[in-house]
C-alpha cells in the first residue's frame, strides 16, 4: 500500500476548507447550517493535531489555531455553543483545546474549556449515574456520547483535577458494558434508555434493537483514548483495559473475511442491504492500533488493524479528476426523538441512512488510524 497517495488527500481536505465551511462537514452544507461548534470539526482537529505530532509540520498546527480561533472568542464563549442543551456532543471538539492551550498559550482557550467543564458538572444522568446523550433525551445513554464526553472529561481530570472523578468516569464505561454489552455476541446496543419509555427501546432492558457499526465504534475508541490519558490512577486504568480487551476480541470475530472490514449492522454479514461502512471501520483499527502500541491488548492486533486500514484504502479512497476521496461513510445515524419513528433502531433503518463521500465522521478516524499506521512503520 502506497501510504504517501493519504498525505496529499489529507492536504486537500485543508486546502479546500475555511472555519466557515469546512468541505468535510457534509451535514451543514447538505442543511445549510450556520457554522457553529460541533463535534464532526472536532473529529478532523483531533485527526489532524495527531498528524501534527507525528511529522512536526506545523501547517497542520497552524491550520488548527486558525480553524479553532474563528470559533472560540476571547471571553472563552464558543461560536453557536449552548450549555442549557446539554448535548454530550459539543464536547468531543473540545479535547482540542488542551492542545491548542499548551501550544498557543492562548488564555481563550483555557477559558473555553472550563466553559466545556461546566456542561460535565451539570450534565443530567440516569440514576445509575451515566449522563444522559442530550437534555432533549431524558435517561438515554449512547454509545456515541461516551466517545463524546468520557475522553475530554478525563482529559480535563488528568490535566486540571488531580484525577479526582476518575471513579465516575470508570463507572459510566462499566455501566455500559454491563448493561449494553451482549456477552454472547459479544456486541453493543446503539441505545439504552434507563426509564425503557423510548418508542426504540425494549421494555423489559431498555436496549435499542441492532448493533451500528459506529456507535461500537466511538464506544472503543472513547475507551482507549480515555485510558491513555489517565495519568496513574492503575485501580481505575487496569478496569477499563479489561474491558477494551474484552471488547476487541469480541469484535475482531466479525471482520470480513475478504474485504477485511466491517459490516455497517455489524453482526448481519451480507445481509441484502447491509454494506461494508468506513468510519466504524477506521475507528475499530485506530482502536486495535492504538491499543497495541501501548500495550493494553496483545500486540497482534497492531497488524490486524492494519488489514482492516488497508482494507478500505482498497475499497473506499478513489481518486476522480486528480482529487482523492474517502466514500463508504455512514453520513448520520440516531435513535428518536418521538416525532421521526423512522429513527428506529432497526436493521433496514441503518441501512437506510445516506452514504457519502468525505465526511469528518469518517475522515477524522480515518486520519487517527493513519497516524498510528505512521507510527507502527516507524
């Protein structure tokens, strides 16, 4: 695999973007949205500081600043944020801002991450304690949200707190495998609601119905990333190693066999429909990479996800007059509200959602896995 082909479409995507209209956020563009603080930007300036880190090219830092700049203003408010929504998604963009922070020294951002740390201390939980996804979804935990909130909530502890919430974080992580996790397939359910009143929800567990490729997706890569930002702290690291270990066992079972990715309803193979998705994909082999080189599962994992990157490399990066592209993308999946029972949960609902081209849901895990492929080749 010529890995070099990723660096120039790495360039495109920043060349062809300003803070106004980032060319990878399809669902503003396809709803016409003004630009505001989200977390599809956040998932490309995780992706491309890790890029950044990596080469030392500070175009990538440069680009980051000035994307991030436009958003942020000098009183620490946030460009289209608002805290009373209590969505556990305008958090993902923020675990960022440590970075920015350190390498800017710019008090702005330190200010919008304490702005950020105030949606954590108010966030509404279940009564088992795991934040709700969003205020407008009373007692209902996504996978998605634990990607979203669990990794800048530790970053936050580990950088500002002493590691004093750890405990909570922990718990949200085993809440979930506890409760989400089918221990014969060896999957998680997208969706559980606590109070089992959601129209998706079963009413004797409360779980939605089909296992969604992303979902287990940002699920895995919220647990190695959280993990590797706990400073110390071994008691609460070493429980939720256990079950990333137990997580990626049980997912490597359903990698194809040919095309060496997964499946968008991860356990309906072939299924007509079904389609082998990029961004679930992307992050399951960021996961394996990840979790390899710094030891929390075995170290053979290192080259299965490897296959599984260069599977959609073979797969999904095309190029069309001179441009490279990334298609294979789930563009958007969620369950509810009420009023779009099409949102459902189902095996022909997943299915049944856009497939695109470009899109940070899928660049961004793309980029993260490239940079731990750039660094197994080291």
């Amino acid at each position: 695999m010529n890995y070099s082909v990723i660096d120039k479409y790495i360039d495109r995507l920043i060349e062809d973007t300003t803070p106004e209209a980032p060319i990878w956020n399809i669902e503003n563009i396809k709803h016409g949205k003004e630009p505001g603080w989200n977390y599809i930007d956040g998932c490309m300036m995780t992706s491309l500081y890790s890029i950044y880190k990596i080469t030392g090219n500070k175009k990538y830092l440069e680009f980051i600043d000035k994307f991030v700049d436009y958003y942020v203003f000098e009183d620490g408010s946030i460009r289209g944020f608002k805290l009373d929504t209590y969505n556990v998604d305008n958090l993902n963009e923020g675990r960022v801002l440590f970075d920015l922070y350190r390498e800017t020294g710019k008090a702005k951002y330190k200010k919008a991450i304490d702005l950020l740390y105030s949606q954590v201390c108010g966030q509404p939980r279940t009564d088992l304690g795991n934040f709700w996804h969003k205020k407008i979804y009373p007692n209902q935990v996504w996978l998605d949200g634990l990607y979203m909130a669990q990794v800048f909530y530790t970053r936050y502890e580990a950088e500002f707190n002493g590691g004093k919430n750890y405990k909570d974080i922990v718990s949200q992580f085993t809440a979930v495998y506890d409760n989400m996790y089918d221990k014969q397939k060896r999957l998680y359910y997208h969706g559980w609601d606590y109070s089992k009143k959601a129209f998706w929800s079963d009413p004797e567990t409360g779980l939605s119905k089909s296992f969604w490729l992303r979902s287990v997706g940002w699920y895995t890569v919220g647990l190695v990333d959280a993990i590797s930002y706990m400073d110390g702290a071994d008691e609460y690291k070493n429980k939720l190693i256990a079950i990333f270990k137990d997580t990626i066992e049980g997912l490597e079972r359903y990698i194809d066999p040919d095309k060496k990715m997964f499946w968008q309803v991860v356990d309906q193979g072939a299924r007509e429909g079904n389609y082998l998705e990029t961004s679930g994909s992307a992050m399951i082999a960021y996961a394996m990479l990840k979790g390899a080189r710094l030891g929390f599962i075995d170290k053979r994992y290192a080259l299965v996800g490897e296959e599984v990157f260069n599977g959609i490399c073979k797969e999904y990066l095309t190029e069309t007059d001179g441009k490279l592209n990334l298609g294979g993308i789930c563009l958007m999946a969620g369950l509810g509200p009420e009023s779009n029972r099409k949102r459902d949960g189902t095996f022909e609902y997943y299915i049944s959602e856009p497939v695109v081209e470009n899109d940070a849901k899928g660049t961004g895990p793309f980029v993260m896995a490239y940079t731990e492929i750039k660094q197994l080749k080291k």
